[in-house]
C-alpha cells in the first residue's frame, strides 16, 4: 500500500479513532522507555493497529457462516485482544467483537433500539465530532454480536472503568435471550493476582493497557478457572443496565467498584484548577490541548479527552475562559482566564 492509499484511508478515519491510536501508541512508547515492553513487543503492536486501520474486515459479511469458531470474545475501546490471540495461535478458532464506542460518555437510553442511538450520536456530533461512520459501526458491532451461533461461549472483557463497565452492561442486555455461556474476564482484578508486584505500583484502568503477555497470562488463568454466569446473575446485570440507561445523564465514572452517574460539568472544577497551575503567573493563552492531556493525566477515568476539551468549551461559553484560535480542534486554539 502506498503513501497515497494510506492517506486516503486515515483521511476518512473519524478524529476520536485517530487519537484513539495515538494515544495508545504513546503509551507503549512509555512502556517501551521504561523497560517494562521490548522493541519486539512494541513492532508487534504497531503491526497491529497497521492491519487493523487499514485491512478492516467486511462489515457485511456473516463471519460465523465462514468459519467454524469455538469461542468468541467481547471487548471494548479497540481490538487490543486479536494481537494476544494471534500469539498462542487461536485467532482462527476464537472470534472477537470489538465495541469501538466509549459507553462512559454521551446518552445511552435505549441504546438497543435505532432511535436510542440516533439521540446518542446526535448528542455526540453536536458536542464531540462527526460521528457518521461511528454510528454504523456501532450497530455493525451489534449485528455481530446478536448473530453468534448460541452453541458458542462468549467471554466478555472489562476492566475498572465506565467505559467498559457499562458496555458490559450493554452486551449482557443484548444478549439476554440468548442461551451461550457467559462468562466475565475481569483483567483488572486478575491483574492483581496473578501480578501481585507489579499491581503495587499499578493497576490498568483499560484493558486495552495490558502487555500482551500479560493478557495472555490471563486469558490462560480465565480457561482454567472458569464459571459461567448463571441464570440470575444474568438478569440482575439486565435489571442494573434498565436502570442505567434509564437516566438521561451523559456522563458515568467508575468509583468505588460501581458506575457512579454525575453531572456533565463534575471535572469543570478540576479543569480551572489545572488551568490556573498552567497559566501560573504568566497570564497568557495557553495551548487547549496541553490542558486537555493535564486533565486526563490526572483524573484516572475512561472518559476520552474529547469530553474534557467538550467541557473547556462550556467554560468559555460561561465565560470563566477566552480563548484565541479556531474552536475547530483543541490543537487550533489557547485559552486564558477572562
């Protein structure tokens, strides 16, 4: 493929996808520097994201009449699980869904329906991005995953955060006449116990920020001790998603072990403070982007920084900011108290 094919493609790529893959591909660098990934684990990675940006699979075709798969993984954020599987060479018996949505931001009230997601992506493209191809692919995602042979058991992936937690939900309420096994991979509280030194220091928030032989530790531990959901611990995660996606609140965190619904303006206080440390005595314009990743930096959550940068537009439009720029892209303007 050449540079113009790949120009093409990454032209049309929705901007939170892009800066999806950035950050990401930052945070290996990070581990990379740190001694805690090789250069062998990073190329892989990077090899990765290349074949998944550019190769994508057809979204039309039905892959469970092509190919005779035994188990199926759900995971969230982007398809951080293909590279694991691919490694212990079980990525042509075991399929994998990717919900490509960040769940923690934005309405969800009946998400499962065309209307739920039409308010949903209206909300998003309004105060976020462009969403078009987003929204497809959501209800691509959907398509998938209510048409996996019930004989198959499903494995779904979730870490301690909103995003994921409350995609979890979703997938539980979608499937909830069918008859697969289910069964939850809680990476960050396996994390903790089969990595009981490194997790002194920390534990991923993302599942998606696991080594890939960590993940891979993990999934080995998961087919060992396996336990499928049963019949009412199912519908008591149906009952907790009807009660979720009931209220009408566009932002959800993760604390103390729960989805903890807040209002949308929970960070502005923290976002002020940050920008008064930034700002400092100089008084000036400073970049939105370089508050953005302070904020994000700081705050632990799954929330993208797409939502945060949301919020810094609210603030000018409440005239706490000004700001110098194009408002089209954080990158594009500084902001300055008034």
């Amino acid at each position: 493929m050449d540079i113009f094919e790949i120009k093409s493609i990454v032209k049309d790529l929705p901007e939170r996808e892009v800066r999806s893959y950035l950050q990401l591909i930052l945070f290996r660098i990070g581990m990379l520097e740190e001694s805690e990934s090789s250069l062998v684990e990073f190329s892989k990675d990077l090899k990765e994201f290349y074949n998944h940006i550019l190769y994508p699979q057809d979204p039309n075709e039905n892959i469970f009449d092509k190919g005779d798969y035994k188990k199926v993984h759900i995971n969230f954020g982007y398809p951080y699980l293909r590279h694991t599987l691919k490694e212990i060479n079980l990525h042509e018996e075991e399929f994998i869904v990717t919900f490509e949505d960040n769940f923690a931001v934005a309405p969800i009230g009946n998400l499962e329906t065309e209307k739920g997601q039409r308010e949903r992506f209206e909300w998003i493209k309004n105060n976020l991005e462009e969403t078009e191809k987003f929204s497809e692919k959501l209800q691509r995602t959907i398509d998938r995953l209510v048409s996996i042979p019930e004989n198959i058991p499903i494995y779904i992936w979730v870490s301690g955060n909103a995003n994921e937690q409350t995609g979890l939900l979703f997938t539980m309420y979608l499937l909830r006449e069918r008859k697969n096994n289910i069964f939850i991979v809680n990476t960050g509280q396996l994390y903790s116990e089969l990595f009981k030194r490194k997790s002194k220091k920390y534990i991923p928030f993302f599942s998606g920020e696991i080594l890939t032989e960590e993940l891979q530790s993990i999934y080995k531990y998961t087919q060992e001790n396996q336990k499928n959901l049963s019949d009412t611990e199912r519908k008591q995660v149906e009952i907790q998603w009807l009660k979720l996606s009931g209220n009408s609140a566009t932002l959800r965190i993760w604390e103390n072990g729960e989805i903890k619904i807040v209002s949308e303006d929970y960070y502005d206080d923290f976002i002020i403070e940050k920008a008064k440390k930034l700002i400092g005595k100089k008084k000036g314009y400073i970049k939105c982007a370089r508050l953005v990743g302070e904020v994000y930096g700081h705050i632990f959550q799954y929330i993208g920084d797409s939502f945060i940068e949301y919020r810094v537009r609210k603030l000018i439009e409440n005239g706490i900011f000004t700001y110098e720029g194009s408002l089209e892209a954080m990158r594009s303007y500084g902001i300055k108290f008034c």
